[in-house]
C-alpha cells in the first residue's frame, strides 16, 4: 500500500551547483547533502511540503548514474514511493508481474530500506519503494 511520493530523483553531473540552482527555484536552502558509497552516489535533498526532491551525482569511475547522464543527460532519474511493508510489497508487486530490480530490500539513506523496480513494466519510469525506519 502506497503511502505518498516519498521523493522525486533528478539526475545531475554536479550536486553542488544543481543545488544551488534548486535553492534558487524553490526560495529554499538544502538540506543535508548525504554520500552513499555502496550506491556510489552523493545526494542533496530539499523538503517540500510533505514530499522531498533529491539532486543525485554519481562518484567514482564507471559509476551506475554517470552512465545513465552519459545515454539520457540530466533529469528525471526516479519516482519514490513510501509503503508501509516493503518486503510485502515486493512481494505482492512480483505475484502480480512486476519485474524488480531488488527482490530484497536493501539500506537506503537515513535508515530506510529501499528496492527498486524496473522501468520495462512502469511505463518506462524507474520506480523506489523505501520504508521508513520504524519509530519503535
Ligand atoms: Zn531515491
């Protein structure tokens, strides 16, 4: 179950400067900028209302996102989604035909777990479910 759009991803070639561009178009300062090194990615993040925007660079040679600037340029990476139980999630998206991409959870930023599903069968959008840390 869906809770909300938990973030929407962009990629770009420079966290920094597209940071500062974003600051600008949203009259908002960033949040904390996060490097995930098993992702190979730094990330920057803006709260907006309830939802999240997250400028992402890749880092390192031969990096997953700096190929996918290389084939596409910048721009929209991925579509976040929260849910509640995301290995019953996957779950039930796999019975139902979904091809994922992780078929486990795996760590995301901030204590979440994250999986992604493949964009052949979202109508070309690549998809993240993440579950937010529990709060017990
Ligand atoms: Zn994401």
């Amino acid at each position: 179950m869906v809770r909300r759009i938990e973030h929407i991803a962009i990629a770009v070639k420079d966290a920094e400067a597209s940071a500062r561009l974003f600051e600008t178009l949203f009259g908002v300062s960033r949040g904390q900028m996060e490097t995930l090194p098993d992702e190979r990615v730094k990330v920057a993040f803006f709260e907006l209302g309830g939802s999240r925007l997250e400028l992402v660079e890749g880092i390192g040679a031969d990096n997953p996102m700096g190929k996918f600037i290389q084939k596409r340029g910048e721009g929209l990476h991925h579509i976040c989604l929260e849910v509640e139980d995301l290995p019953e999630t996957l779950r039930l998206l796999h019975a139902a035909g979904f091809p994922l991409i992780d078929s486990v959870p795996k760590p995301g930023s901030r204590g979440t777990k994250v999986a992604f599903l493949h964009p052949r069968g979202c109508n070309g959008v690549l998809i993240e479910l993440v579950e937010q840390p529990s709060r017990a």
